[in-house]
C-alpha cells in the first residue's frame, strides 16, 4: 500500500462504524499489532519517551526525535499511522505550521494537536490562541496538498480543568477551525462521550480508553464513537510486567513472575515469520 493509498483508507476508516487504533511504540510492536489484525496506528508520546529512558515532555523529547520515531512507525508497516504530535513542538501558529509541514513529510495519515501549553499556571492556551494554532496546521496540511487527517485535541480533563462545557466548546472551535477529527482525552463515562459526539457531529470522534472502564468496543460504537486509541495503556502494560519481576528478583530472589512469560519461540516464530513475509 502506497503512503497515498494509505491515506485514503484511513480516511475512509472514520466515515461509519468504530474501530481501534492502538499505539506501539517500536518496530517489533508495530507489526504484531498489524498481525492482530488492527487496520491503523497511532504512535504514543509517552511510550517512546519511556523507550528512551525520558519523561514524556515536549523538552525532552525534541521534535526531531520525535519526528526520527514517527517516520520509524510509518516505515515499519504498510498500515496508515496517526502521529501524537503533542503540541506542535512550538508556541506561535507560524511555527506550529512548519513543524506540521514536517510531520506529514513522514508520511503520516493524519496527526493531534493538543491545546495544552505545559505550563502549570496556565495549562491551556487561550481558545483564540489555540483555534489559530488549529488554523496553521490545516494550512500546514492543505499547502502540503496531502490528505492527511488533522485531530483536535482539547486536553481539558488531562490539566485538572475537567468541565465538558469548556471541552464541547474548545472541540466545536478546532472543527471550525478544520480539525477532521476531534479528541478529548481523559473523558471516561459514557454519559460525557455521548455528550462529546453529539456536540461535534458529524465530525468524528476518537475515544482514548487508557484504563479498564468496562467499556468495550461495542458499547462505544453505541454510543457513536469512531474510533478507539489506547495511548500509553499497551506500553505501560509491558512496563508493569517488567517492573514487577524485577522488583521480585531484587528483592526475593524470585522468579514467579516469569511463569506468565510468552515462550521463545512464539515470538521469535512471529517475527521470522513476519520477515519471510516482507522478503517475498
């Protein structure tokens, strides 16, 4: 499948039903997700930043960093690939623009501009501010002349301002602004994502389920959900089964935890398997 091709059928993947796009964070667990049969991706802030021993700030992890790990992602299957491009990497529309530019240069099918600022006084720009910022980016993409999908993010629930008024109404204005996708992480009941895909429609609405909710797929496709993105919930879930052996061993001299472990030869069959495939 070609970049173009791609984009095309991701874009067609958000016109009806409801599906998940799940976040790796390396090679490897870019093609078992392909393998599992999931027909997007997203790339994770979060689980790179880990990956490379940082925290998951813009300031530690440059935008060519992050730019040098969403063009791996891209590359390492033929799937189209969300980027979690924080927030631009930049404060001024200008340069949010530019540094869009280089984003859809990777290839990407579509990527998040989030409207937090990062700082603790003030941790969303001003809803003027942050529609400009969702104009420089659509014009960033259309200059392009890609058709790569722009998700507006509205971090309320994230930065300890948890009020659906304020997030309906930053979300309405990224639409008009030209967001093709809107997004408002840290919204959890269902009653909110009602709420949240019967403001913005008939854009479409992606629902980050980061946490065991009770949710599932299907209640979300119920409630109007587009799609479904996981951020660093598959990453963590390895860190978690890391973090506990270790711990046991440092501290017990045990190995229990090594009984849940996938044996070796599952996952060096996969990937064998996998490379023979992309040889042919």
């Amino acid at each position: 499948m070609s970049i173009s091709q791609a984009r095309a059928a991701f874009r067609k993947l958000h016109v009806s039903g409801c599906f998940v796009i799940p976040n790796p964070w390396d090679i490897g667990t870019s093609r078992y997700l392909r393998h599992c049969g999931f027909k997007a991706l997203a790339t994770t802030s979060s689980g790179v930043a880990f990956s490379m021993g940082l925290p998951d700030t813009d300031w530690a992890v440059t935008r060519d960093t992050m730019l040098a790990h969403i063009r791996m992602i891209v590359e390492a299957t033929e799937l189209p690939v969300n980027a979690d491009y924080e927030s631009g990497y930049a404060h001024e529309p200008a340069q949010v623009g530019e540094n869009v530019r280089m984003c859809v240069e990777t290839g990407v099918a579509g990527l998040s501009i989030e409207d937090a600022t990062g700082d603790k006084g003030k941790p969303l720009y001003d809803l003027d501010m942050a529609v400009a910022r969702m104009r420089a980016a659509r014009q960033a993409i259309d200059a392009s002349g890609a058709d790569v999908m722009l998700v507006g993010r509205a971090e309320c629930f994230l930065v300890g301002r948890p009020d659906l008024g304020e997030t309906t109404t930053r979300l309405k204005a990224y639409a008009a602004a030209g967001a093709d996708c809107l997004y408002a992480p840290g919204i959890r009941s269902a009653e909110h994502i009602a709420e949240i895909v019967r403001a913005v429609a008939p854009k479409p609405v992606n629902v980050l389920m980061s946490a065991a909710t009770g949710l599932t797929v299907a209640d979300l496709a119920g409630l109007g959900v587009r799609r479904v993105s996981v951020g660093s919930a598959l990453a963590r879930v390895a860190w978690g089964a890391f973090m506990r052996a270790s711990r046991q061993i440092a501290s017990e001299g045990r190995f229990d935890a090594f009984a849940d472990t996938v044996p070796m030869a599952d996952i060096n069959g996969f990937f064998r398997d996998d490379l023979k495939a992309r040889a042919r």
